[in-house]
C-alpha cells in the first residue's frame, strides 16, 4: 500500500520549486530573457576554475578509484582537509573523523536530526525558515515548532526561543546567514541563546542537553559581517554544511556534518549520525566531489558578484516604494509584499513574469523572497517590471 504521507509530501511539491517549474514552461514559452525567475537559489556564478582543474586531474585515475565506493563516512583524505580547513579558519583542533561526508545540505540536516531526536520530541527553527526543515523534522517523528525571529531585524529572538522550550524540545535549527532574510546573527545574539541554552540544561538529565543545529551553506557569502563559530560559543553544537552556494556546486550534492570534538556527547554522536545515514541510506557521498574538495577545500567565492545583484536591486525597489531587510549575507532579499496577501502579490507580479517565493511557506505572511543569485542582466532587466508592479499597487 503507497505511504500516504510520502504521497502527500510529493503531491503537495515545495512552492520553491513549483515556481521554478513554472519559470521553466514560460521561458519555453516566451524566452528566457522575458522570465525574471528570482524563486531558486541556484548560483549563476561560475563555480571556481579550480574545480574544473580538480575534475580534469580526478579522470586520469584508474575507474576503481575514480568512481568506487568511498568508505561510508567518506574519504580520509576529504574529511581530513574539511577539518584541517576548520582548524585554519576558527583555532580549532578537530580530526578528519569529526566530520562525516554526505550528499548535499538536505542529507546533513536530515541525519542530524534523526542522529539526535526521538519519535515525540519538539524541534525549534527561527520563522522565516527554509521550508524544508519542517519536512525533515516531522519525517524523523517530530514537531516542529517555530520562534519568530524579531520583526524588526531579523535576527534571532531568545526571548521566543526561550518560550518554544519544552521538556520535549531536543534541538534548536539556526542558519546564519539566514535563509530567507539574509540576515546575520551576531555573537552577541548566539551568546545569548547559548546561555539561555545552558540554563535550560542545567535542569535537565546531562544526557539530554538541547542541542543546536546549526546549518551553514551561506557562511562564505557575506557582505562585512562576522559569522561567528558557533561551535566556539556553545559546546552542544553540531555544524552542517553544503558546497552548494560556496562552490557553486548545488547539483553534486556534496556537503558534510562536524560533530565537534569539543561537544560532550561526540563519541556517543557521531556513531549516532553514521547510523542515521546508514538506515536513511546517505552513505558515501559523490567519490568524484570529495577529491574535487580536497583540492578546492579553501576557494573562496565570488561575493563581489552577488554584492553588485544586491546594490542594484535595492537600490532600485527602494526607490520604487518596496521595503525590505537589508540582507548582510546569503543572497535572497526579504521584501515586503504590496498586500497582506503574500500569495495574491506573488500572482500578481506573474503578470509582470516577475517569479517570486511567498513567505507563507516560510512560517511568515506578509513577505517574499527574491533570490538574486540570478545574472546581473536578469535583474537589471527586471527592474522596469518591478517599477510597474509598484506603480500598479499605488494606483488600486
């Protein structure tokens, strides 16, 4: 008999990608330079010449090597230069058998999760949230619970934090920088949660801390802000990240997890995560992408790129009468909507072929998200489009 949960979740789609979907059909349709799709984060900038390099190197293994398995927390060599990179970049002292490899972002915060909670348990995010997260903390039988963000800035609330906790609550997901906001939390903030955190625990089993998830694809795509090392601020901390923004790599689903070794629970952890991946079937990463990071592991990416598609496309729905969050990393823009009905404006600007995500699905109405990772033609041609949405708005 079909699981009628799964059915649902592949009926239902994510609006991310439905957008998408129907950016795809009217680029088809009309051209693609008349589709302004800002719905995807899905990096137009080259990925790094080095990767081609590593690529070109990596086919002149014999095939065993170059397309056998690779052990299942992933190649020595790869976990390895992810640590030393982290020992470089934060003073730290991690080993390669700290970090598990795995397919992508999703597979980290999936394994993660059902590394770390039990049937029953509550799990916290930050709303506005990657909608996704949702999906996989109710897939390892839990509830997700939401705390919103402060209204104003965007940053983490500890105070909303602090009233999501339960005796059920077993983790606490953050990504700074933000997805959607582009926002950044400060060390001040993440202090903050920490202590709070640490309160908390101290009234609990010290077996059953709660633990903080802490999902960092954006870390390298910041305009001058600090992205503080979370795991330095507090010790319960398990690190997920992607090479999907900061190699421009999102369709070879290579990221990895980082139990660190100063977090009390390691031993006990990373068995757990190996497990999780084992029963999820996320073992061994692409053998390809692990020795392409070996040899890319510290390229940096192109954020003067996405810094120019920032300026322009403020610059200019500032002027247009939109308001917006000032975004200090990542590359999405979270505007307000013209309306109260986020939906009903995202429908209006397709008129416009302007493709934008609602931020209902981000536990938030009220809002969209535009991803500007798109080519610096696509937004300055956009904008003229966005002028007319606006000026319709004033005129209704």
């Amino acid at each position: 008999m079909i699981n009628e949960t799964m059915y649902a979740r592949g009926a239902e789609s994510s609006i991310i990608r439905e957008i998408f979907s129907y950016g795809l059909e009217r680029k088809a349709q009309i051209g693609a330079e008349n589709v302004f799709d800002f719905s995807l984060g899905n990096p137009s900038v080259p990925a790094p010449a080095a990767v081609a390099k590593s690529i070109k190197k990596a086919l002149e293994l014999p095939s065993d090597q170059l397309h056998g398995y690779t052990p299942a927390p992933g190649l020595p060599q790869c976990r390895s230069a992810v640590a030393e990179s982290l020992n470089r970049r934060f003073d730290t002292s991690y080993e390669g058998k700290d970090v598990f490899m795995t397919v992508g972002a999703a597979a980290s915060l999936t394994c993660t999760l059902n590394a770390i909670t039990n049937p029953g348990d509550e799990v916290i995010v930050i709303a506005p949230y990657f909608p996704e997260y949702c999906v996989w903390i109710e897939k390892a039988g839990c509830t997700c619970v939401e705390a919103l963000a402060n209204e104003d800035t965007f940053q983490l609330s500890v105070g909303n934090v602090l009233k999501a906790i339960t005796d059920k609550t077993a983790a606490v997901i953050i990504d700074s920088p933000n997805n959607p906001t582009g926002a950044v939390y400060t060390r001040d903030t993440l202090t903050r949660l920490a202590n709070v955190l640490r309160e908390v625990n101290a009234k609990r089993d010290p077996e059953n801390p709660i633990m903080l998830i802490s999902d960092e694809p954006y870390r390298e795509i910041v305009y001058g802000a600090e992205v503080p090392w979370v795991p330095s601020i507090y010790e319960h901390t398990i690190v997920c990240y992607s090479y999907s923004k900061s190699l421009s790599l999102p369709g070879e689903r290579v990221g990895w997890i980082l139990v660190p070794n100063t977090n009390p629970q390691a031993a006990r952890l990373m068995p757990a995560v190996a497990g999780a991946a084992r029963t999820l079937g996320f073992v061994c990463a692409p053998a390809l992408f692990q020795r392409v990071i070996i040899d890319c592991i510290d390229e940096p990416s192109d954020v003067e790129a996405y810094a120019r598609n920032r300026t322009a496309l403020t610059d200019a729905l500032a002027e247009y009468g939109y308001t917006y969050v000032e975004p200090d990393g990542a590359f999405y823009l979270w505007v307000k909507a013209l309306e109260p009905d986020a939906n009903a404006f995202c429908e209006r600007a397709k008129k416009y072929e302007l493709l934008a995500v609602p931020s209902d699905s981000f536990g938030m109405p009220g809002w969209f998200r535009l991803g500007y990772c798109v080519s610096y033609e696509t937004i300055v041609n956009s904008l003229p489009a966005w002028k007319q949405l606006a000026d319709e708005y004033r005129r209704k």
